[in-house]
C-alpha cells in the first residue's frame, strides 16, 4: 500500500526542480535527481564529482546533508495533502560512515513516523559500490497553508 496522498512521478519531481520561480533550486546546482518512487521509500542521486569534495578530496558531508534532506523532504510533501500543507526540514543529523570520491551516491528515503503535525525520516546513502556511506534521519514539520 502507498503512503504518498496522490500519485507522483518522475517528471513531477523534475518540474519541482526548478523552483517556484523556475530558475532552479539547490538540488538542480547538485545535481540531485529523484530516480525511483516506491509505495513506501524515495531515491535520489548525487554525483560524487570534485565540485562536491572537501579539501582533502572526498564528498564533503554537508554535500550527504544536502542530498538526504533533499530526498526526505520531497517524501514528507508527497504524504500530505500539497493543496492544505507543505512540509520543511527541522532537524537533521548525519553520520558519516565510508568516504566517497567519484561515481554516483544514491539515497534511500524511509519514513520512520508520519502524523500531523511532522514526519521522520530515516535516509540511507550508498555509493557506486553499494557500500553504505552515511546514515540521516530528518524530522519534517508539517505546515498548515494559510489563505
């Protein structure tokens, strides 16, 4: 059974890429596409390319944070209803667990808890590998729309 409250697909996903204003968004700059849509998970890519590395040469972790809190928030605003509400990150934590450096990191959105007033999200990020790279969990705010 699916958790979204309607039907999406991946060609909605891309034209939300682009912003309320169309000239893109942070994921378009990353190059985060969302890929899969299952009945209960999300999945997003990232290049692992230089312009996403540290100092040092590996993906910086804030590039990770960016990458799962883009996936999770995507999923805690298909859950709800997009005409009455919409839904913003309000914590995240990362653990980061193998470092990355080139390929591609996909990231897998699970929803731990959804209710009314917020939604928690466990996402997990791999690398061309399949090896586990970091570990996030997002908690969502749900927002009421106003007039």
């Amino acid at each position: 059974m699916s958790i979204w409250h309607q039907p999406i697909t991946l060609a909605f996903c891309k034209q939300l890429d682009q912003g309320i204003n169309g000239q893109g968004t942070l994921m378009k700059t990353m190059g985060i596409e969302i890929t899969e849509i299952g009945d209960d998970y999300l999945v997003a890519t990232m290049p692992a390319i230089p312009a996403h590395h540290n100092p040092i040469g590996m993906v910086h972790g804030g590039a990770n944070v960016v990458l799962a809190e883009s996936v999770a928030s995507y999923a805690a605003n298909f859950v709800v209803d997009f005409t009455k509400f919409y839904c913003v990150g309000q914590e995240i934590s990362a653990s980061h667990l193998k470092a990355s450096r080139n390929g591609t990191l996909t990231a897998t959105a699970k929803a731990f808890h959804i209710g009314k007033r917020s939604s928690v999200w466990e996402i997990k990020i791999t690398n061309s590998r399949g090896e586990l790279c970091c570990v996030s969990k997002m908690t969502a705010a749900v927002v009421e729309r106003k007039g």
